[in-house]
C-alpha cells in the first residue's frame, strides 16, 4: 500500500506544531484551544502555511474529535443525577434559547435575509460549542465544581434544541414547505426521546456488554459502540455529539473509570484536531470586511451568553463566582455554527464570512475570558464531581 509522503509530512508537522503551542499554553496555565484555531487559521487556505493534503484527514479527524471530547464528558455523570440535572434547567434552557437567539434574528431581520438566512443567524449566536467547552472545563480543572452541571445541562439542552432546528432550517433552506419541515422536526424529537429513554432505563446493561479487564478490548468496545451510537444519532438530526454523551452517561462505576483513562490520549489528539479544523475552514482574506459586524454581534452575544450561564448556576444554588465562570464557559461558538450556516447551500456565501468571523472570535475569547474570570489560585487540587465547590 502506497502511502502519500505529502500527507505524512503535512501531519507531522501539524502534530509537531499543535505540541509546541500546547506546551507554551501550559506554560502560562492557559488552555491550548485558541491556539490552536490560530494555528488551524494560518494552516487553511489563504493562510500562510496551508496543508491541502492532511485536510481530508483533518476534517474526518474534527468529527471524530467532537465524538470523543462528550462521551469522555459523559463518563463524568452518571443517567439519574443529570436527568434531575436537566430537568431543573428546563426553564434554563428557555432564557438560553431567548436572550441568544434573539440578537441573530434581530442582526438577520437588519441584514435583510429571507426567512431561512435569519433563522440560520438566530441559530448561529444560540448554539455554544459543546466540544471546545467540553475541553475547557477539563483544562480549567472545573469538572468537579458546583456550577459544572448546569453548563453541561444548557449545553446538553441546547444540542437537544438543534435536533429539532436542524430539520426545520434544512427543508426551508431547500424550498421545502412548512408542513414538511414540521415532519421532519417530528421525528427527530421521537428520535431523541427514544434514545434517551434507551439510554435511562437499559444503559447499565450496556455496562456489563462492555467492560471487560483487557485495556485494548474495552477501548475497542467503547469506541466502536460509540461511533455507531454518533451515526445513528446523526442520521436523524440529532447530533453525533449527543449520541456520544448518551453512551458516556450510560457508564458507570469501575467501567466508566477505566474507560476514561484508556481513552483521554486517544480524546486529546483527535480534540486537537478539531480544533484544528475549526480555524482551518476560514480563509483569513474573508475576514476583514465583515470583522467590525461580526465583533459587535459577538460582544452583544458574549454577554447574553454570560447572562445565560449566570441564571443556570444560580438555579443550582451557586455563588457568585461560580455563576460568573458558568456564563463566561459558554461564550464560545464552534462547530454547530458552521454547519448551520453550510446548509444553506448556495446562499451560504451571504453569511459565510460574518459567521466565520463571528465564530473565530468567540472561539479564540470565549476559552481566554473564562480563564481569567472568577479562577481558582494557582495549586488548587481538581475536585471528584461529587465534592462540588463554589
């Protein structure tokens, strides 16, 4: 078998690159993850450096990634504590969706976007990043503090949200009527209902299927029924990100520890990438006409999303600086952003440079202002998930 010298050497340096600004973030007590979506910036086309021949590999290695980050994610909960946890943030979710979705409607409606433009928009600014947010609160060492399960439940509820959202944007992004689009809505809601249903009631069953004393069995185990939960999950709109996290949950006790340890190196290099990836899909030269647009939508949404977070932790019964570093953890954008706005085909050139630099900047500040908000001094252990603190 042939293999491309090209595509050895591009990644090589890639991996070689992602080290040394891993190492100099860690350095600062910095997460790496806005370096990285620098990097994927200077690497892309347009940049200074590009990698045509690793981006195929890059852009299959970012999906994975996503996959990885909320199932490990998951594996840190178990199924009855976060269905009480979701279930409290229900009215959560509904000041989320309100104060988030509303500057992009109102920017769309200012733009003058048809109908499915201005609805992409609201879904743009609504949507956090659960994968960059996922690796910040492990970087950041907060897993373990109070205000944790509130912005995995906004965030869970969110990715919920867009099981219905996305079949609604698709079939009017194509010319689909409004009937169409409330069946496919329809079903991608029993499809998330099934799955969790699934998932609460048998998930211990999928415990004892898995574990198993071999480390290389158990990963392979886990990975695979992992990556065809994601497939299912994804063929009906729910999310591949969803569908992981459900798996995750569904691990409990000896199982979901060692499977954590057996897939955190296997996690971190393929979130690398993802990040990677995200800088990768703009082009730099795109940026600069829409940059001041896109720099008052995000502060705009930087605070709406502060507000948000701040109301989540307050439900469960955190302090001020807790409420402060869950609303700062959910400014970042990512990944669902970018697919909102490819599905609107040949319109997406409209909006493609605003959402890009909308979406970059968030991702690069959203992980810089939750580091310097409220942080624990410097030397505080990480705490279990059970002792959480303010």
């Amino acid at each position: 078998m042939k293999i491309s010298i090209a595509l050895l050497l591009e990644l090589g340096i890639i991996l070689s690159a992602l080290s040394l600004l891993g190492a100099l973030a860690r350095r600062y007590a910095l997460s790496p993850v806005p370096l990285y979506l620098l990097a994927g910036l200077a690497l892309g086309e347009g940049g200074i450096a590009p990698v045509p021949a690793a981006g195929e590999f890059v852009k299959t290695g970012a999906g994975i990634g996503v996959v990885l980050l909320l199932l490990v994610l998951g594996l840190e909960f178990t199924v009855p504590e976060f269905t009480v946890s979701l279930h409290r943030h229900l009215p959560s979710a509904l000041v989320d969706l309100v104060l988030n979705a509303t500057p992009g409607a109102v920017a769309g409606w200012m733009l003058g976007l048809d109908a499915a433009g201005t609805l992409a928009l609201a879904g743009v600014t609504y949507i956090s990043s659960s994968g960059i947010i996922a690796r910040l609160l492990t970087d950041l060492r907060r897993m373990g503090n109070r205000e944790t399960p509130a912005v995995l439940s906004v965030l869970v509820l969110e990715d919920f949200a867009m099981a219905a959202y996305l079949p609604l944007l698709a079939v009017l992004a194509a010319g689909g009527t409004w009937q169409q689009a409330l069946l496919g809505v329809l079903l991608a809601l029993a499809a998330v209902l099934a799955a969790f249903t699934v998932s609460y009631w048998w998930g211990h069953h999928l415990g004892r299927f898995l574990a198993h004393p071999d480390a290389e069995q158990l990963l392979l185990r886990v990975l695979g029924v992992t990556l065809i939960v994601a497939a299912l999950a994804e063929a009906v709109h729910v999310s591949a990100a969803v569908g992981a996290f459900l798996v995750g949950l569904s691990l409990t006790g000896q199982t979901a520890e060692r499977a954590r340890e057996v897939l955190s190196p296997l996690r971190d290099l393929f979130a690398a990438v993802f990040f990677l990836a995200i800088g990768l899909s703009v082009r730099p030269g795109t940026l600069l006409p829409v940059l001041p647009a896109a720099l008052l939508l995000a502060l705009v949404t930087a605070g709406t999303k502060v507000a948000s977070g701040w109301y989540a932790a307050r439900r469960d019964g955190a302090g001020r600086r807790g409420r402060l570093r869950a609303g700062t953890a959910l400014i970042a954008r990512g990944e669902f952003s970018i697919v909102i706005v490819g599905l609107l085909g040949v319109r997406q050139d409209r909006l493609g440079a605003l959402v890009a630099a909308y979406v970059l900047l968030l991702a690069v500040a959203g992980p810089l202002i939750t580091r310097f908000a409220s942080t624990r001094p410097a030397g505080t252990p990480r705490p279990h998930h059970d002792a959480r603190t303010q």
